[in-house]
C-alpha cells in the first residue's frame, strides 16, 4: 500500500467508526518527518481511545505497526506515529485549541467522504 492509501484507509475506519471532521492534510512538500496527517474528532474521550484502538489494530492488519502514542487518558487528544502517517484524534475543545488545519493551512488537503 502506498502512504496515500494508509491515511485513506485510517480515515475510512475512523469515518466507519463514528469519528467526525476528518481532514486527510498532505504535508510532503512542507515536512520531512511524515506525508500524511490524518486528522478527526470524538464525541468524547472515550471515542477518542476507541477511535485510537481501531486505527492501531487496522494498521497492524496491514503490517503498519505504530511507533508510538503521544497523549495521555484524559488528555482530550491523542497522536498516533506510523511513521509517514500521523493520526491526531482529538475531542472537539481540544481540535480547536490546537488548530492544526490552520497551522498546515498552505497544504494540500484530501477530500474525505464520511
């Protein structure tokens, strides 16, 4: 699978999984570290683990293992490294808070059917 197909994939199961406001940022051109964010929100914390829960175990299906969880329980975000993708899940307070549509605003954005 290509990394575009792995951020399609994630939000796929995030949009099957009830997740809203996915936002599909390609970041190729303007970092180095990663080609895709893959960005949502959860109704709460708890869907924001279970979000979290269904991206990991998809992922390792499809022998992209996570490298590693930043955020903690009751943090209202958590980011997921797989290396070239990044998952951020957020609840909607702490979306707005970090604003990172905005930060990465002057990117490519991949449109999302949910």
């Amino acid at each position: 699978m290509t990394n575009k197909e792995y951020a399609l994939l994630a939000a796929k199961v995030l949009s099957d999984k009830k997740a809203r406001d996915i936002v599909i940022i390609d970041i190729q051109e303007k970092a180095t570290f990663a080609d895709y964010f893959v960005i949502c929100s959860g109704s709460s914390e708890r869907q924001v683990l279970s979000l979290a829960d269904d991206v990991e175990e998809l992922f390792m299906e499809n022998n992209l293992p996570v490298r590693s969880v930043e955020g903690k329980h009751g943090s209202g975000w958590l980011l997921m490294d797989f290396g070239d993708i990044i998952v951020n899940i957020f609840t909607d307070e702490m979306r707005e808070r970090y604003g990172i549509e905005k930060v990465w605003g002057d990117c490519r954005f991949i449109e999302v059917e949910e």
